[in-house]
C-alpha cells in the first residue's frame, strides 16, 4: 500500500493551489466592511479556497 499514491498527491496539490488562491483572493479584492463570513479573515478564505481545490480536482478524478 503506498501512502503517497498520485490520487493522494493530486489531492494535496489542488487543496495548497485552492488555499493560495483563497489567501490572494482575501489580500486582494477582501471584505472593505469585515462582515462577509468567508473573505473577513485569512484563514477562512484559506480553509475555503482549500475545500474548494481539493473537491474541483476529485470531480476530475478516475475512479
């Protein structure tokens, strides 16, 4: 059984690109009043845009 099988690697890869680009999403165009629940603080549009890249790469993914 390996660990990293390129399904798991794939994985990965999509949810760090996801993660930078929630992060540059914040820095960039961001929450201007602070409510917006997702684009107000770093980490969330991080953790968001982490989901958001792993689940785009599974869609793709052969089963």
């Amino acid at each position: 059984m390996k660990i990293l099988s390129k399904k798991r690697i794939a994985s990965f890869i999509g949810a760090l690109i996801g993660g930078i680009a929630g992060y540059l999403y914040y820095y960039f165009i961001g929450c201007s009043t602070g409510s917006c629940a997702i684009t107000s603080h770093p980490f969330n549009s991080i953790i968001y845009g982490a989901i958001m890249g792993y689940l785009l790469v599974s869609v793709f993914e052969k089963k």
